[in-house]
C-alpha cells in the first residue's frame, strides 16, 4: 500500500512539474513573438554610433531571452520601499544579444523602454 502511495505521488509531482514546464514555455514563446520586433525597435532608438551600428545584429542575433528583474540596479531585497524594487524583481525584460559582441540591449515590456549594456 505504501508502494502505491509513493507512486502516486511521485506521478503527481511529474504531472506539476510537466504542466509548470509546458506553461513557461508557452508563455516565453508569447512573449517573444509579441514584443521582439518593439525591442529591437527600441534598441535601435537609443543614441550612440555603437547602438545603432548594432541595430540589425540585435534583432536578427542569436535567440533573446526573457528574464525577471533588472539585475543592473542596485536596489536590495529587503528594500521593499524603493521605487525600483518592481523594476529590480518583479518586472520582465526581453534582452536582446549582439552575437560575437559584448553589447547587449534589455527591453522593459512593461514601460516599454530599453537600456544598451556593456559587458
């Protein structure tokens, strides 16, 4: 009987894991073809020679990726009353790479503002 517990469980622990898996995908994939041509518009937008130069390497570069938080400010966790607490931890960004560059461009989806970033 035990055995059979086990079993269960583990099969409903695989079945989360799958459904959590699958949306996560679905979502990223949502989110890339809704906001992919806006970010690199964006990033094109931005001043500088090197940005623009770039301009069509960030959009058609190697496959963005989208990520929580902005982990270029430095606002601390336990700092719930700052301002960009959301725009540290909450808030998701398309960020776009330059291939065979350090230059990277990270597109706020939700103020619908970019920041090119050396690395």
């Amino acid at each position: 009987m035990r055995a059979l517990v086990v079993a269960l469980a583990l099969l409903a622990g695989l079945k989360i894991w799958i459904q959590d898996s699958a949306y996560r995908s679905a979502t990223e994939d949502a989110l890339l073809l809704a906001y992919r041509a806006k970010a690199a518009d964006a990033c094109a937008a931005i001043s500088g020679a090197e940005a623009r130069k770039s301009a069509a390497d960030l959009s058609t570069g190697p496959e963005p990726r989208v990520t929580v938080g902005n982990t270029a400010l430095s606002v601390h966790i336990w700092d719930f009353d700052n301002a960009l607490w959301n725009a540290r931890f909450r808030q998701p960004y398309l960020v776009l790479s330059a291939p065979g560059a350090s230059l990277s461009c990270a597109y706020d989806i939700l103020a619908g503002t970019a920041t090119i970033t050396h690395s």
